[in-house]
C-alpha cells in the first residue's frame, strides 16, 4: 500500500514539475545558503587556529602599555636590561626573543618598497617557528657586532626583486644597507589582515644603531618549555618586571604580558558565533520555503478535490490520502534539501580559496539540514494533507 502511495505522489510530482521546481526553490536557497554559511564559517574557525598556532607554541607577549590602553600607548619601553632579567629570573622558558620594529622605506636597483623593518636576535625564528626557505639566519658574530645582514619575506623578495634570487643582493634600508642573507618561508597574512611577509628582519644591535638610533626595544616574546605551566610563567614574568618597575600593590602595570591561548579563545569564540548567527539568519530562507511548500499543497488539494473524492468513494482510507499528501511534500522537500546541499558544497568549495580559507567539509551539519529538510516538507505539508484527508466524498465529487 506504502509502494502504491509513493508511485501516486511521484506522478503527480512528474505532472507538474514546473510548479514542483518553483515549490523546492524556497528549501533549496534555504539549505544552500545554511550549507556555505556554516561550512564557510567553519573554515575561518580553522584558518584562526591555523595563524594563531603559526605564531608560535607556548608563546607569550611582553608589551609596554596597560591592558585596557594597548600596546603603543602608556608604559616605557623595555631595555636589554630587562630582557637579560628575564631570562636568569623566570623559570620554564624554552626561549626569550626582543624585538624592535619600525615602518622603512627599502630600495634595491630602481625599485623602492614601504615595509617593516625589524630588530630580532635568532631566538626569534625560533620562538615563532619560522623556517627559511632559503638562506641562513644570522651568525653569533653578526649579532654581536651589529653587522648589516638581513632576512627577508616573501612580499619583499616578490616587490624588490622578483623572481631573481635576493640572496647576496645589498638592500637600502632608510639611510643604511644591508646584505641579504636568507629567504623566509612564507606564513600569509595574519588573523587580523596584516601580511606577516612583509618584514625585513636584522640583527638588533644593527637595527638599533642603523635604523632607530637607540637600545629600546618593543616587544618581548617568551617560549614556554614543554612541559612547563604557562600560566606560572606568565605570572612570574609579570611579578619580575613589576618589581623592576617600582610598580606597588594596586597600582595599573604600566605594561602586559598577551597569552596567545587567551587571543586564540577570543577570536574562535567570535568566529564561532557569527557563524552561528549568520547559519540562523540563512535558516529563516527555511522557513519561508515550508510556508512555501504549504500554500502550494493547499493549491493541490483544491485542484485535485474531484481526484480525492472519486478515491475516497471508491473505499480509499483517510490515512491513505494523508499520506499521498505526506509524501508528496517531504519529496519535494527532501529533494529540495539535497540539491541545496550540493549547491551549498559547490558554492563553498569555490568562495574558501578565494577569501583564503580552507574548504572544510563538515558531515555533521549536512545530516542536519538533510533530515531537517524533510521535517519541514511534513511539517508544513501536513495541514494541506490533512485537509485533503477530511474531505466529504460527497462534497467532493460534487465541485466544480
């Protein structure tokens, strides 16, 4: 009985497949458009975790400036001073990485580029775990007497030189020059926007007698040893630098240690819900295509009331009717549902590389909007079922 249900709802499906077609419209654009939001979503989530990770392991920022303020604004800068005492005074480091960095015109041949220039010691490639792709890193020598060697990105290799091979060129940074020693592996652009390949990286010493012209230095990273507790790092690094600062009990620190484990929860937790909130805001095209599939059942069932009647004459049962009706929406919806699917795979698989995220597939959110495709098409399709069903035989057999 089931079998022959199914085959009459098919052909009336068949008879009218314009109507059908524009029935399914609203649960297509619906699900498709749930599909990319979520999926792409999903793969923002991803790249977030990606660059955050990149940035290096077990990794702790020390910037001047209070927490609330922001790094550039209250506070002095550090000192070598207060790098060294970091390093004899907190335990659990794996690596301690200064830094200074500045925005410099650099020049090669004819051909001139704005980039960030910064002042590093080895540790740094270390602490962000940032390879070369070609090349060497500086040499104990060269950090010790501030020779004028340099590494590059790849946005400044692809500016200045092109696909010429930088290494052994002289490049013109502000008023010096420096010789290019090494090529780093490219990283992209960070979470935030900015393009992490677009640096020039010297030794600090000759940064900060070539470039700024004094020992101040910006930024301190800290590695914590596997193993160790960050949070015990953090706090100590932060009572070390309190009391080298004068800074009393109750007082605003006049600077901020940034766990990067605290930026990776706050930007996944905000991905995550803009992700959920536009995923809602596609679902409403859900509900619109179910008030959609209801009216144009309602429709049928006027069309078709001769039909149903000759049938409920002739001793079809009232579930039988029901269930034609049933069937007849949750087919259209269903099938509705699986070519948004695909539309939606289809539209995220082209829009991920062109925003430069990955194409994450996600099964568990298909199922979802495959089984509640069909529940919308039973949903709204059961009160113009249900109507069919109730019709009067006699009533029916008599309209016009």
């Amino acid at each position: 009985m089931f079998l022959e249900t199914l085959l009459l709802s098919f052909r009336e499906i068949r008879r009218n497949i314009m109507r059908s077609g524009l029935t399914m419209l609203g649960i297509i654009i619906g699900v498709a458009a749930v599909i990319a939001m979520v999926t792409l979503g999903g793969g923002a989530q991803q790249k977030v975790s990606s660059d955050i990770s990149g940035l290096g392991k077990n990794l702790l920022m020390v910037m001047p400036g209070g927490q609330q303020r922001g790094p550039s604004t209250g506070g002095a800068l550090f000192k070598a001073d207060d790098v060294q005492a970091l390093e004899r005074g907190v335990d659990g480091l794996d690596a301690i990485a200064p830094m200074s960095t500045s925005s410099v015109r650099a020049v090669y041949s004819n051909t001139n580029w704005t980039t960030t220039v910064s002042g590093v010691t080895n540790a740094y490639f270390k602490v962000r775990q940032w390879s070369l792709a070609t090349g060497r890193i500086f040499d104990e020598a060269e950090e010790r007497s501030g020779r004028t060697v340099c590494v590059i990105g790849a946005t400044v290799r692809k500016n200045l030189f092109g696909q010429q091979d930088p290494i052994g060129a002289r490049l013109r940074i502000g008023a010096s020059s420096c010789q290019v020693i090494g090529l780093l592996e490219s990283k992209g652009s960070s979470t935030f926007g900015s393009d992490q390949d677009d640096v020039v990286v010297l030794p600090l010493l000759a940064y900060q007698r070539r470039i700024s012209g004094n020992d101040n230095i910006s930024i301190i990273f800290l590695s914590a040893r596997n193993g160790a507790s960050i949070d015990k790092v953090k706090a100590a690094a932060e009572g070390l630098l309190r009391q080298r600062r004068h800074i009393v009990q109750g007082k605003t620190d006049d600077f901020h240690v940034q766990d990067m484990r605290e930026i990776a929860t706050l930007v996944e937790g905000t991905t995550a819900l803009l992700t959920a909130f536009l995923g809602a805001v596609a679902a409403i095209s859900l509900l619109v295509g179910g008030i959609g599939i209801m009216n144009i059942m309602l429709v049928s069932v006027t069309e078709r009331t001769r039909e149903i009647g000759i049938r409920l004459a002739i001793g079809a049962y009232e579930r039988e009717v029901l269930m034609q009706f049933l069937v007849e929406a949750g087919s259209l919806s269903l099938a509705g549902g699986v070519i948004g699917i695909v539309i939606g795979l289809v539209i995220s698989a082209v829009i991920a590389p062109l925003v430069g995220i990955p194409f994450v597939f996600n099964f568990s959110i298909i199922a979802i909007a495959f089984v509640f495709s069909a529940a919308v098409g039973v949903v709204f399709g059961y009160f113009p079922a249900r109507n069919a069903a109730r019709l009067d035989p006699i009533e029916a057999l008599r309209y016009e």
